[in-house]
C-alpha cells in the first residue's frame, strides 16, 4: 500500500529557530546597516533579494492555483525581522485564508523533544549513550538501543504508519483516540528494519519513546515540561498542545480525499501521530521563531547546541538526520503533512533566515507536499548559494 499524505505527518516526505523580544518579534540582533550588492537590501547582517516580498508573494498565489490548493501561505523572517508574509486562498469555504491562522503543526514539534533531550543532557540527568533499557527494559532490543539512536532516527524500530492493520484502523474510525502502549506495540511486534544504530529508519515509535522517557525523567507529564521548558522561554504563545482534535481559532481546515472522498479532516484525531505532549498546533510565525531559536541554540550549551545540528545518519544524496531534524546544505527542516495540511519549516544559521509555509489541498490535488515546493523556491531565491532540494 502507498504511504498516504496523512501518514507522512512526522516522516520526512524527501529529506528533509530565538527568544520572543516582544510581540511578534524573534529576538533580533541589533547591528549597522550592512553595504549589500546592487539589487540586494539589508537586514541586519544580511543580504537579500529586493524582491523578496513581493517573490513570496508571488510564490503562493502561483503555488495556489499550479497545484489546486485550498489555501496557501508563507513568511519569511530574517534575523528576527519579518520580511515578507502571504496568504492566498480559504480557510474554508467564504472564509479568506490569513497568515495568524492555526493549523497542526506536526514534526515540528520533534526537535523540541530533543532540545529537552539534550537540555537534560546539559544538566547531566541523562546521557544520550543511555541505553533504552534503563526505562523500558520489557522492549525487544532495549539493551542496544541508545537515547540517541531514539533521536536521529536510526534505533531500527519499525514505524507503525506503514502497518496495514493500522492504516485499515486509521481509515475505518479517523476519530479513534490511539494510546502510546497501542502504537509501539504494534512497532515493536515487527521485526527490526535494521540493527540499531547501522542507519537511518524513520519510524514515529521513536518520538512516542522519547517522550515517555522525557517525561519519566522530569516527574512530570510531557505537555507540562513542552510548555514550562519550550514554549515559555521561546514566546510561542500562539503554540497550544493537546492531542484531542481541539484547534484553537482562527482555524485553518484541512481537506482531505485519502478514503476515496473530498472532506473536511481539521477534526481528526491527531493521537497517533507523536507523543502525547508533543501534539502540537501553531502559526506560521511560531514555526519560523521556534526553528530560528533551535538554529541558534537558545535554550542550549554550545556543545549540545552542536549536536543538536550536527548529522548522524545520512537520509539520502545531501541530506542527514541530527536529531530530531533533517539538515541540508547546512538548512534545519521539518516538513509534516497530515490530514490534507502539508507544511515546511526551515533556518538557515549562517544568514539568520527562517521560513515557514502551509498549504491545503484542494480538490484534485496532486502535489505531496505543496508547502515544500513554495519553501524550496524562496530558500533558492534568497540564499542561491545554498540550494535546497525538497523533490
């Protein structure tokens, strides 16, 4: 069977962040003006395109129509500045699509888990050498898999979004609330899909796993440590966790023909997706300011802030798995998709530039990831020197 757009939420479809100061500021550097090529303009240390708004712009009433969205969006934000922003399309029907609307964010949500990971590696409450066993040792396989195997994706446990019985289940009840227990059972039932640690294996029971042991270690429930740890110290106020089919408003609605027909998916359960506490929604500029302050390791030592980015198993052509992100060409990206949201976030340290872009499908929509082919244009148009390559 075909792996779906839903079940693409936290796997990387291809490859595959800054202290609020203010409103919805990202903690901008103050610096002079920088002398900038003709045809470019500065921001902060930066150079950009002149155009650059107006070709976000013109990226995603293009990308509207060429791939037959519902809505589509994206903004640019460069140390700390927002640049451009762009909506085109409907939230739903009569409803205009706008940049401050809601929507799952995903795998996104994944290198927050390991900034807490490695923030408990700085207080010295775990290493990532610790071995699963130390919390789960009635796992097969526990005794040889790392803390970091967990968070780069490479513990050879196999994903259970790929199990038929699963997808059959998914599909049948979309509202069906799925525990913890019940998602890596079924991982864990399968055989292995390579030795531990030998290579990347993307499989969603590795986050479920982080969490839960996140969680153990810090005495408290996984949302509660997301929140006091990630979201406060970051000013992603317009971040909300549950893992119920609650979006705070404005909403985008996500559209969806994955069971043979056109619907309305923005209330399906997202439970199955990654750990409970990790089920995240948020904005375009809450994706933007979170990867911005991951890009440059807000919340962590520069030798954790090192490991964080830096690849340990390698996905395909130019692009590795670090932990809990893919990074090309020196970018950190995440691109989930789920339920008929498609979006993609990237930062790129050495310009200070970080981009966020959504998109819905529309009827007759074809495109995997939409949000990814708008990003990949803008990165390309702004930082030509390091080209990306989302296809």
């Amino acid at each position: 069977m075909r792996r779906s757009r839903t079940l693409t939420l936290t796997c990387l479809n291809l490859l595959l962040g800054v202290s609020l100061a203010g409103g919805c500021a990202l903690s901008r550097a103050e610096s002079a003006p920088k002398d900038c090529p003709t045809g470019q303009v500065s921001r902060g240390d930066t150079c950009l395109p002149a155009d650059a708004e107006d070709f976000t712009k013109r990226q995603v009433a293009d990308a509207l129509k060429k791939y037959k969205l519902t809505a589509a969006m994206a903004e640019v934000w460069v140390d700390g500045e927002r640049v451009s922003t762009a909506a085109a399309g409907e939230a739903m029907t009569g409803f205009p699509a706008t940049t401050d609307m809601r929507f799952r964010i995903g795998s996104v949500a994944i290198p927050y888990m390991t900034t807490e990971l490695l923030k408990l590696v700085d207080e010295g409450r775990v290493k990532l050498d610790d071995k699963l066993s130390r919390w789960r040792p009635d796992l097969p396989h526990a005794d040889e898999i790392t803390l970091k195997m967990l968070a780069s994706a490479s513990s050879g446990y196999a994903d259970y979004v790929t199990d038929k019985t699963f997808i059959a289940e998914l599909y049948k009840n979309p509202f069906r609330n799925w525990t913890a227990q019940e998602r890596v059972k079924i991982a864990v039932s399968r055989p292995l899909v390579r030795p531990p640690g030998s290579g990347f294996a993307y499989s969603h029971a590795n986050w479920v796993l982080l969490g839960e042991i996140i969680s153990k270690v810090r005495g408290k429930p996984l949302g509660e440590v997301m929140r006091e740890d990630i979201l406060k110290p970051l000013g992603l106020s317009h971040t909300d966790i549950s893992s119920t089919a609650e979006i705070p408003a404005p909403v985008l609605h996500g559209f969806d023909n994955e069971r043979g027909v056109f619907e309305d998916a923005t209330y399906w359960s997202p439970s199955w997706t990654v750990a409970e506490g990790a089920v995240m929604t948020g904005t375009l500029e809450d994706m933007a300011k979170s990867f911005a302050a991951i890009g440059e390791g807000k919340l962590l030592t520069p030798e954790s802030h090192k490991l964080q980015l830096t690849p340990v198993v390698k996905v395909n052509g130019n692009t590795g798995f670090a932990l809990g992100l893919p990074v090309q060409n020196t970018w950190i990206i995440q691109n989930p998709s789920f339920a008929g949201y498609a979006g993609t976030v990237a930062y790129l340290p050495s310009k200070k530039i970080a981009i966020a872009t959504v998109a819905t499908q529309g009827l007759g929509s074809t495109a995997r990831n939409a949000s990814s082919n708008v990003l990949q244009a803008i990165a390309n148009h702004l930082a030509p020197e390091r080209p990306v390559n989302l296809e």
